[in-house]
C-alpha cells in the first residue's frame, strides 16, 4: 500500500512539472509576441490589400501623406545612408567667426551640437538624430560627438570629466562647446520639425535665444542659439568647475551629482542673476506652448492622436529615460510602425522633411526619391 502510495505521488509530482514546463513556454511565446522590437504594429498583407489604406490606419488622420509605410521606410533609409552627420572633432582655425551674431561657422554655417557617447544608438535616437539633420543640413553644420572628438574640439576637460555619468557629461559637453564656439545644442532624442535658422538670426539682437520652461524659468536642456563667450557661458563654466573641484577633493568611485545639479541646477541661477542685473540679453517664448508642449505620458501613449493639437515649434524637447524599455529597443521598422505618439511625431516630421527634400530637384535624385 506504501509502495503505491509513493508511485502516486510521484506521478503527480511529475505531471505537476509537465504542466508547469508547458505555461512557462506558453508565457513566453506569448511575451516574446507581444514585446518583440516590432510587436507595437504588426503589418500583414493580405489578397488584395490596399497599401494606402493600411498606411492610413498607422499614420493618422492628420499625419500629412497618405504613403504606404514600405514607401516611407525605403525613403527614410536613403535619408539615412546620404544625409550623414559630422562625427569629427571641431577645429578652431578652420571656423571662421561671424561678427553678427558672434559665433563661429564652419562654410558659412553655425554649428548643431549634438553628444553621444553611451551604447550604440537606437533606432529611436537614429530616427530623432535624422530628424535634426533632415531639417537643418542645408543651414547647419551638424556634429554628433562622442567623448574623444569632444575632448579635441574643446582642447581640455575637467579631470573629473572621466568620472561622470553620460547625463552629465551632456551638460559638461553643452557648457563647453556652447561658450567656445556657440550655436545650438540638441538632445539626442529631440525631434525636430523645422531648421533653427531663424532663431539663430536673432543672435544679431541678443546673447541668448531660448523657451521657458513649465515652471517659467529658462529652460536648459536644449540651449540656444546662443553667442559664443558670453557672460553667462563664462560664468557657467566657471560654476561648474569650481562644483566638480569642490566635489572631487576626494577621491570618487563613481558619479557624485544629483540630475540635473550641474546643468539647469547651475545654470538657472546664475541666469537669472545675469537677467536681473541687466548683463544679458535674452529672447524667451513660451516652452509650454512650443518645444516643451507635451507631457511623457502624451507621448508614449498609443491612444492619442498628437497631432491633433500640434503647435508649430521647431523642436519638440522630450525624455527617452522614461519611455518604455522595450520602445528604446525597437528596430526602425518597429519604431516607424508605432502607434505610440512618439513614433507619430517622428513619422510627421520625417514625412514633412521628405516633402522639402523633394523639392530640391538634385536631392532628390540623389536620394532616389519618387
């Protein structure tokens, strides 16, 4: 009877296995389906499927054209491979400096910072990199640098520099070539719509051009235009070379700063200081109602149609350390498909800039485009 007992028992402790085995392969299929870099929308093509139609369903009821996304992602992958960005260090002596707005330009065109330095890029920060290039190349000279051709454009660093994370070494990076050569400078992940030509004429006028931001005070994670060596970049710089002496009087294994504690945290104050004491001249617009128009939420949503209420701005500002992992992971094609709002700004964008490529008729033909 014992012995039955036992082989009872031991059944059903192996069918207990079988059966967990089987839900755990279950799950999985069913979270590798559902998150896979391209599960955000899934295009099938069936007998007589109409490609416009099918389009339509993705980019939107405002979205500007009514492509078919293989048409769009074979024309955005010609954007990529022939309106490349300049990954080479900067040199003084091949810029020339233009008394008006007081910033230097590479054959007559001022500089668009742009840092990266972490893992390779995402298609999600190609596509917002592109965005930048797509609107700005014809007035722009854009440099995408990492550390070592950031390092020889400045000439020197901070010997801190080394220790800090890439969000500060971002701010670092923005101090520096923004107070040496001026111009303007972009988060990796900022999606552009139109060129910052216009904004940079203004440096005629003015040391610095930028938004507020929601809480009203200038807003600092993307600068400018703004005029090389100014008083304000003088005084950041100085600022936050005292905060890294002042904190690496010990030695660190690691990153010692709060978030934003050696950009916005440093550079407000001293701003608002300059403002008050009349020592800088600055052309500020609403950032609520231009580049800082939408919340997270809004834009990593897949139930709202942004470009509803899309205000015209140059640049839309926006946080990819808080978008969905698996968003950040996504191929172009995954990204390009999305029905999240993210992907709907970086589809209206790239389709409006296609549109402008195609009026330039040698372009046009270089890049292939119908």
């Amino acid at each position: 009877m014992l012995r039955k007992l036992r082989l009872l028992r031991f059944k059903t402790f192996v069918l207990c296995l079988t059966l967990g085995v089987v839900a755990v392969s279950i799950v999985n299929i069913v979270i590798t389906h559902l998150y896979s870099p391209n599960a955000e929308f899934v295009y099938r093509r069936g007998p007589g499927a109409d490609d416009t139609h099918s389009a339509d369903k993705i980019l939107g009821k405002n979205e500007p054209m009514k492509w078919d996304l293989i048409t769009l992602e074979r024309n955005v992958e010609s954007l990529l491979k022939r309106l490349p960005y300049n990954t080479t260090a900067v040199r003084r002596y091949r810029t020339d400096f233009n008394a008006k707005t007081q910033a230097y330009e590479i054959d007559g065109k001022p500089i668009l910072w742009i840092y990266w330095d972490g893992p390779p890029k995402s298609a999600y920060i190609e596509l917002c990199i592109l965005t930048a290039v797509c609107h700005n190349y014809g007035d722009f000279d854009i440099r995408v640098l990492n550390d070592t051709e950031f390092i020889s454009t400045v000439g020197w660093v901070h010997p801190a520099y080394k220790f800090l994370t890439s969000n500060h070494k971002s701010d670092y990076f923005r101090m520096a070539v923004l107070h040496l050569y001026g111009g303007v400078y972009h988060d990796a992940d900022t999606i552009s719509f139109e060129s910052m030509r216009e904004l940079y004429k203004l440096l005629s006028d003015y040391d610095i051009v930028g938004p507020s931001a929601r809480d009203g005070v200038l807003h600092f994670s993307n600068i400018g235009p703004i005029r090389a060596n100014t008083t304000f970049s003088r005084e950041w710089k100085s600022r936050l070379l005292e905060k890294l002496d002042e904190k690496f009087k010990t030695p660190h294994r690691g990153d010692p700063f709060q978030w934003i504690e050696i950009g916005g945290g440093l550079a407000v104050p001293v701003f608002e200081r300059l403002l008050r004491e009349n020592r800088t001249q600055h052309y500020g617009f609403s950032g609520a109602k231009t580049w800082l128009q939408f919340q997270v939420e809004d834009v990593i949503s897949e139930n709202r149609d942004l470009l509803r209420n899309l205000n015209k701005t140059e640049i839309l500002v926006l946080n990819n350390r808080l978008f969905p992992y698996m968003y950040r992971r996504m191929t172009m094609r995954g990204v390009l498909r999305s029905k999240r709002g993210v992907s709907q700004l970086i589809r209206y964008s790239l389709i409006n800039c296609l549109k402008k490529v195609s009026l330039d008729p040698n372009l046009a033909h270089t890049l292939h485009l119908p």
